[in-house]
C-alpha cells in the first residue's frame, strides 16, 4: 500500500460537536417550511439528525421535496439555505465544543509533521470556519485545505455524493490511496469510500453504547477500514490501515 500522507477530517460530530446544534437551527426552518405547505408532520433536532446526520442543509432539504412530493422554486430554495446558514453559525459561535480527545490528537499530529491535514466537510465553508474556529482547531489545516460540499464545487452537492473528496484530492494533489478519511455517519463514509479513500470511523459522537454500537456496524458495513470509539485509538487504528 503506498505510503498515507495526508488525512482528510470530516468536521461535523467529527472534529466539533455541531451536529445537534445545527439540526436545532434545521428543525425550525424545516418546521416553518411544513406548515407553510399545510404539511401537518412537525420535526424535532433529533428527528433531523437521526434521519439526514451527514448531509447539509440543502440535501435535507432535498430529501425533504421527495418524501412530502412538493417542489420548491430554486430561489425560494436558496432563501432557506441561506437563513440556516446565518441562524446555524450563530449556535455554532456561541456554544461548539470539539469531540472528546481530538485536540490532543490534533496537537500530535501538528508536532509530528508526519502528515498533511485537511477538513472535508458536506457543511457551508462559513459554518464549517466558525466551527473550527470556535474550538481553536483552524490553526491545525491551511486555510485552504478547508473543503466544502455546499461551498468549493462548481455545482452544490452533499455526500454520500463523493464529488467534495474527488475535489480535495485533485486540489492538494493526492491520490486516494495515499490518503485516509475519518468520518462518524454512514454518509460521509459513503462519500469517501466511493472516492477509493480507506476510511476510519468513528463513533464516539453518539449518546449511549447501543448507538454507539449500530453505528460501529452501519459504518463497518459502509466499508469502513477501522471504527474507533475514543480518539484515544485514533493512532492504532491509523496503524492499521498503514500496515494493512
């Protein structure tokens, strides 16, 4: 297997725990759309995170025009992207906090040199900057190793699509077998195994082990290389794939 040089850090739940914060932000503005179309189904934070965790705004809301069979004007769409955006930022600038452990794997890594780093993320490059900001995480990935599914691509997509790591990797110059990808839901991982990237999962963001444990097998079966709980077993399991 070629040498690994590089890692790519999904950001959501991943590096910062933002998902339930964002999902918050989601549930109003997915709420406010449905009554809006007379649509009696009410969503709650949890409800979105549990059903679309991994995809941005715009695919939930995409998903959202397929299960209800209504269709939303491109410009009324982008109103809505673009309030979500502000309203989640916001949150995020008040109250993210990065996953347990990954600061000191981050601080290893950036003094090993051994490794470049990159965020690829599904989420708006301005929410994923004020998350990684916020948690003092920006000073580990140049600027503009900062990758977006909503934001860096000529067309907007989310994953499991796995343009964003397609785009990543032609940008820093890499090829996927030199790279390893680190993701927690079955979307992200999707999206890096379909651009040929081995992938280590990680769970350590869900409440509760029975969760925990679905997701390790979800993951697996994605066609993750490694699922770690703790970010403690984040070297071991990079080992692994190294050694593999």
């Amino acid at each position: 297997m070629p040498k690994i040089t590089e890692l790519l850090f999904d950001c959501d739940n991943t590096l910062v725990l933002s998902e339930e914060l964002a999902f918050e932000a989601c549930a109003e503005l997915a709420n406010q759309l449905l009554e809006k179309l007379n649509i009696p189904d009410r969503y709650t934070g949890p409800q979105l995170l549990n059903d679309f965790v991994g995809q941005n705004f715009r695919g939930m809301m995409v998903s959202l025009q397929k299960k209800y069979e209504f269709s939303l004007p491109p410009e009324e769409l982008e109103s809505y992207v673009q309030a979500e955006e502000g309203q989640v930022i916001k949150s995020l600038e008040a109250k993210a906090q990065p996953c347990p452990g990954v600061m000191e794997e981050l601080e290893k890594l950036n003094t090993s040199k051994k490794y470049g780093m990159a965020v690829v993320s599904s989420s708006a490059l301005r929410r994923v900057q004020a998350s990684i900001n916020k948690v003092d995480q920006a000073k580990y990935f140049p600027p503009d190793h900062i990758f977006s599914a909503a934001t860096s691509l000529p067309v907007p997509t989310t994953k499991p699509d796995p343009a964003i790591y397609l785009h990543a990797l032609k940008y820093i110059g890499k090829e996927a077998s030199e790279c390893v990808a680190i993701e927690d839901s079955r979307s992200g991982a999707l999206s890096a195994v379909r651009a040929g990237i081995p992938t280590i999962g990680y769970v350590g963001s869900y409440d509760g082990k029975a969760k925990q444990d679905e997701m390790r097998k979800l993951l697996s079966d994605t066609g993750a290389k490694v699922v770690m709980t703790e970010w403690s077993e984040f070297p071991g399991c990079l080992a692994q794939i190294e050694n593999s």
